[in-house]
C-alpha cells in the first residue's frame, strides 16, 4: 500500500522534514522563543526579532552561547541552563508519526531529515535519525541556509550526488517545505496534514 498515493521509485532521494511531519512537540514553550524572551527583558535595546535572532544564528553557523557574546548580552547562566533542561523536555515529549515512519522505514529508498533548526539541536537530531533508520539529517545551522531557500533543497539532493528531479520532500509546511522543494527541481513535494490528536 503506498501511504501517500503517489509513485515512489527506487533510486528517488525521499527529504523529509521533521516537526510536525515525523514528530510532533507536546511542550507549548520553546526553549529558543524563552532564552530570546530572557535576553530582550535583560536587553532591552537588542534590536533583533525573535525570527532574525534565530536566523542570524542559523546563517552564521553560532550556537546561542557565542551570540550572546558577539552581541554583549547580559544573561543569567541558570537561563541558559535551563534552555537546555527545556530542550531535553522538548525532546522526552515528543510524538512520532508512526504511520508515516514505518511507511518509510518499509521503502529501501535513501532517506534524509531537512529541517530549521540550531546547533543545539544538532545532537538529538542525529540520535532521531538513526532511531527513524534515516541515512542523514540536514540542519540549516550545518549549512548557513533557510527553507524555503532551494539551495538547502539542492543541498540534501547533492549529499548522494542526486539531481533534484530525482527527490520526493514530505513535509507539513507548503510554503517552507513544498514551494521550496518544488523551486529546487524536486519532482514532487507532499504535504502532510495534521496527524496528531
């Protein structure tokens, strides 16, 4: 039975992104929007967006710690401990959709996750992936790009020296996930709808 309805070949690259498309958070407070509330009340003259200071970490390849350096940030270091006591919740939280992922698990195609997210996610990410039987994760951290941006697209085709017209992306998010892909040359993008409950 093929979960999505669409044709699956063989040598077809399948990138899938990862929240809300193989997992799904329970924790409502994210650990990066809480460090960034904590640096903005200490700082009240730090000029970025919670979207730009994210970005501007992931572009530069930084973890929190050195922007909180490079921008002279006055912090308490028990926030920064907690963000990480929040990212290991985060992580303990976690739902899988394991419909779709023992629906991949079922195909012997090359599998990656491509997903926006930091340094610090770098490490439970990896740990997912060989949980999911994934051959590779692609952070935007580890590659200075955003999705939508095709490049990080054309990026995960190329870690198996792919042409974009031979990758499927599954993702829940049309705009960052499918237009992105399908700008990229990918020969199909699927949207996943809600799964959990």
């Amino acid at each position: 039975m093929n979960y999505f309805n669409i044709n699956v070949e063989q040598d077809d690259l399948i990138v899938v992104d990862l929240y809300n498309t193989l997992i799904r958070n329970n924790v409502r407070k994210h650990p990066y929007i809480m460090l960034y509330n904590h640096l903005k009340e200490r700082n009240p003259t730090f000029y970025l967006s919670s979207k730009e200071f994210f970005n501007f970490s992931m572009k530069n390849k930084m973890p929190i710690i050195d922007i909180i350096f490079l921008f002279q940030l006055k912090y308490d270091k028990n926030i920064l401990n907690n963000f990480y006591t929040f990212l290991d919740i985060e992580f303990d939280s976690i739902v899988y959709n394991t419909a779709l992922i023992n629906f991949l698990n079922s195909l012997n195609n090359k599998k990656v996750i491509l997903s926006n997210l930091s340094f610090e996610y770098s490490k439970p990410i990896d740990n997912l992936a060989s949980i999911f039987d994934f051959d590779k994760s692609v952070l935007s951290f580890n590659v200075s790009i955003l999705k939508p941006n095709p490049q990080i697209f054309s990026y995960a085709s190329s870690l198996y020296n792919k042409h974009t017209s031979e990758c499927i992306m599954i993702g829940d998010n049309s705009h960052l996930d499918i237009d992105g892909s399908l700008k990229a040359g990918y020969k199909n993008g699927i949207l996943i709808e809600k799964w959990w409950k």
